[in-house]
C-alpha cells in the first residue's frame, strides 16, 4: 500500500507511511522493505529517469560455405 501511494499520488515514503499508520495501527514494514521504498522513492523523484534498454551488440552467424 505504501509503495502504491508513492506511485499514484506521488508521495514521499515518510508522506505514505504516515498515512498508512494513521489508519492502520499496526503497520510496520521491516528493514529490507522500508530500503526498496526508499529505492523507489529515489527512482520516482529523479529528474533525469528516463527508461532504458541494453541491447546487445549483433553478432552475425557466418555464412555457410
């Protein structure tokens, strides 16, 4: 839900983990989960993201004789 919320409504990770913990009490991500919000957070908050494509060089098969 958190990661959703910083997607959709473009929101920080501390913006929707708050949000989260004001409804749902309980809420308590762990550690390794909280450092791929916190990941996304950065990807969704760069200015310079652009997607992009590794492609590998072509190699030719050689001909047959």
């Amino acid at each position: 839900m958190i990661g959703y919320l910083m997607w959709k409504k473009d929101w920080n990770y501390e913006e929707a983990q708050l949000f989260v913990k004001a409804r749902r009490g309980v809420s308590s991500p762990n550690t390794g989960f909280i450092c791929q919000l916190l990941f996304l957070e950065k990807r969704l908050h760069d200015p310079k993201r652009e997607t992009r494509y590794a492609l590998p060089q072509h190699q030719p098969y050689p001909l047959p004789s």
